[in-house]
C-alpha cells in the first residue's frame, strides 16, 4: 500500500513532547484518511528521547525512528530522515510542538493538488525574543535577495517536499536553512509559501544560538557561490583576478607616466619607489595572479572530479 504523507521530525533532546506529538498527527492523519509514517531521527540526544521513540513504535506501526550515535546536527538529521521517506509527499517539522499537525492537510493538498515541488511554511506571527526574529528577518531578506526565492522564512522547520525534491538534493554541513536554494539547483522551481501558525514552546529550552548567525551567513554564501560557480571556478576567480591585475598595470604604467614627464620637464621629481601608488599597484598584481591562479586550479580539480558531467535527468525518450 502506498504511503500519503511521510512526516520527518528531527529532534534533540525532546523526550516530554514526543508523545504528545505523535497523538496529534495520528488524530489529523485519521481524519483526513491519509496513509502515513512518522520517521523520528533522534540527533544524539541524552534524554529518554530514543527510550519514547521505542515506545511509540511498538504502540503505533506508523511510527519509526533512527538514532545517530552522537550530534550530528538538523541537516544530518533530515537527510537520514529523506533516504527513509517513502510518502508520496514528505512533512518536515520539529519535534517541540511550536509546529501545528493540522498544517499537513492544507500542506499536502497544495502539492498534490497545486502541482507545487515544495511549500515553505511562514510563521508571520512568532512567539520568540526579538534576538531571534531580527536577525532572522535579515538572513531571510538576504538569502531571497540572493537566491531570487520570494520567501519571508527559509529557516522555517514546517516545510512540504514532493518525493521527487527531497531524494534529488543533498542537506549536508548546516544547509538545511536552505532546502528551498537546493531545490531550486535541483530544477524544482515551482517553489510556494504558506502562512501556518506558530506556537509558544510547552517543553523543554530552545536549542537556539548565537553561534547561528555567524554559520547561517557563511552557509549563504557558501552555497551561493556554490550554486553560481561550483562547476566554473574560473568565471569568477578568473573574472576578478584579471580585473585586479589590468588595474594594477594601468596604476603601474600611470606612476611611471608621471615619472617619465617629470624627468623629460627637467623638473626634480620623487623616486617611483617613495610613490604609495607604485606599491598599491604591485599588490593589485600579486592579488591579481594569485586569484587567476586559483581560478586555474579550481578549474582542474572541477575537470578532475567524478561527478564532472553528472546531471540530473528527469525525462529521456529513445527510439530503437
């Protein structure tokens, strides 16, 4: 029998709510008749969370788990959570009930029914400090700005995948902020939004830290420049290096220029060496080869990679 919805839940240290969750998207799976599996990927946690997992899955047969050995982090997590997945639409959320249950059967019906790839939940009402929700409101603006997605909340743990999206992309490192940029690469690019409610925590303390911002930000560019350059280094290595070097020629030929016409007025002029522009140009030019050179090597470990020509084919039609 084919599997609906596939709910993946990573969580840390979560024992107190699990139960309670689990209750809540059995009776909304119920009631809206859907076939289903809740796939919980305990990230090392040291609570009794694994000890409830188990308990659940003898209690329900809809209920499965995974157990990583240590932290891995929320990216980890979901990737384990996505090889598992067999619904023909796949729920993520988190595991501390500020996610709503009775989000999925609006979430599925706008994939299944409204042909998206992937649904991003919104929590335009938000129960967190302002430390949070400001510098979220940033990286959001920076990473739509970026990615040219329109979404207000990347970040948001209540999201909805066509199978297809979540078994062509790879969350790795600290990218689950952004699962819609990947889906995008991917060449799912029906990308939507929905406003779903967000609650106040019950249980529990918030994983949340400072150390966030730092990582998301670096993240965004990473897979920015990821996306844009990982298979052309050259274009962009090449490109700034080149420009770097021509402007530091041109200030070299300019300092000497000057030299030159001093010396042929017969007018005492400084030394070329005593010019600070004669140095910014040689640095210009150093920093100029050096890039192009780094350009030229990304170029050759592109070329050198397995997955050189490994494209993603969604159709092929042959003819004997």
């Amino acid at each position: 029998m084919s599997i609906n919805v596939s709910v993946v839940i990573p969580l840390y240290n979560e024992d107190e709510s699990l139960r309670e969750l689990d209750q809540w998207i059995k009776k909304v799976m119920t009631e809206n008749q859907f076939t289903y599996e809740v796939i919980y990927v305990n990230d090392g946690s040291n609570d009794k969370s694994w000890q409830v997992i188990e308990a659940l899955s003898e209690e329900n047969n809809a209920a499965k788990g995974i157990c990583f050995s240590r932290n891995y982090g929320k990216s980890a997590a979901l990737f384990a959570g996505f090889e598992m997945a067999e619904g023909d639409v796949v729920i993520t959320m988190d595991a501390d009930l500020q996610d709503s249950p009775e989000e999925i059967p609006e979430l599925h019906s706008m994939i299944v029914n409204d042909r998206y790839d992937l649904i991003s939940g919104w929590k335009k009402k938000r129960y967190d400090p302002i430390s949070k929700t400001l510098p979220s409101k940033l990286f959001n603006g920076v990473a739509s700005w970026l990615s040219g997605i329109k979404l207000h909340d990347f970040n948001c743990g209540l999201k909805a995948y066509r199978k297809e999206v979540v078994k062509s992309i790879e969350v790795y490192g600290e990218m689950h902020r952004y699962i819609p940029i990947l889906a995008k690469e991917a060449g799912f690019v029906n990308i939507g939004e929905k406003v779903v409610r967000h609650q106040a925590r019950k249980y529990g303390v918030t994983k949340f830290g400072l150390n966030r911002f730092i990582n998301g930000f670096l993240d965004l560019l990473s897979i920015h420049f990821m996306t844009k350059f990982g298979k052309k280094p050259m274009h962009f290595f090449g490109a700034l290096g080149s420009l770097m070097f021509f402007v530091g020629v041109l200030s070299a030929l300019w300092v000497g220029g000057v030299k030159l016409w001093y010396v042929f007025q017969g007018v005492q002029a400084e030394r070329v060496t005593e010019s600070p522009y004669f140095y910014l140009s040689l640095v210009s030019m150093v920093l100029g080869t050096q890039l192009f050179l780094t350009g030229f090597i990304g170029e050759l470990v592109s070329r050198s990679s397995s997955e050189r020509n490994v494209y993603k084919i969604s159709k092929v039609i042959k003819h004997r």
